[in-house]
C-alpha cells in the first residue's frame, strides 16, 4: 500500500513537471527543462512544495517584464489548480486503491486534525485502515463469527 502511495506521488511529480517544462516553453522562459524538473521536485514536498517550485520560474520571468511574471504566475497556478482537484486525488487514489473523493476527504480531515503533518499521512493512513479493514471483514466471514458485519 505504501509502495503504491509512493508510486502515485511519483507519478503525480512527473506529470507536474511535463506540464510546468511545457508552460515555460510556451511562454518562451529560459532553461525551461531545468525550471520543470525544480517545479516536478518540489512537487514532492506537501503544501509548500508547489509555490517553491515557482519560484524560479518567476525569477526566469522576471527578466522578460512584469507581464511575462504575470502569465507565468498564472499558468503555475492553473497547473496546481489542475494538479490539487484532479490529478492527486485520481492517480495516488488510483494507486492506492481508494475513491478521489475518499482521497480528498482524507487529505482534508489529516490537514484539519494534525496540520502538515496529518496531510501527509492521511492517504497511506487511510489506505492501511482499508486494508485492516478487508482482512477483519475476510476473517470475520470466513470463520463465521458474523453475518451482520459488511
């Protein structure tokens, strides 16, 4: 399950930093490569991570006007708007093997009771309930202890 976690976060970085390389090549920054593979990195990191990887897209921004740091600015945030609503929640839920919605709750309910912290721990967390889960169910059942649980 962990393995699965790590994985899909992986993934998720990797996806993140194809689409940070091509907004750059887009708006024509320098070292774009470079920039999408800091922003795939710090992708890794929870909360932070994202705004951290902007930052040097910006500052290669910077050099071409204020606008050229306004559109970056925006891209950045389309592609963590896309990347916090869609993809996290489908490919670690995916990974892992639990629903987007049961991902997105967990990641709430960590956040809410634990900080950072509970952010980071709530999907493998809620992962290895649902696995406890399906070998108590399983147990239960097979040795008939009860039909009412399930």
């Amino acid at each position: 399950m962990l393995s699965s976690f790590v994985r899909g976060e992986l993934l998720v970085s990797c996806v993140i930093a194809t689409l940070s390389t091509v907004a750059a090549v887009i708006l024509r920054l320098r070292y774009a490569l470079l920039l999408g593979l800091v922003a795939g990195v710090f992708e890794l990191v929870p909360y932070v991570g994202p705004f951290l990887g902007a930052i040097p897209a910006l500052l290669a921004a910077a050099g071409n006007g204020p606008a050229r740091v306004l559109q970056t600015a925006v891209a950045y945030a389309v592609i963590q708007q896309l990347e916090g609503t869609f993809l996290t929640p489908r490919i670690v839920g995916d990974a892992v093997g639990l629903h987007p919605l049961v991902v997105f709750a967990a990641l709430l309910a960590g956040e809410h009771w634990a900080g950072l912290w509970g952010a980071v721990v709530a999907v493998p967390a809620t992962g290895l309930v649902l696995v406890v889960w399906r070998h108590l169910r399983l147990f239960l059942t097979r040795y008939g202890v009860s039909r009412t649980i399930s």
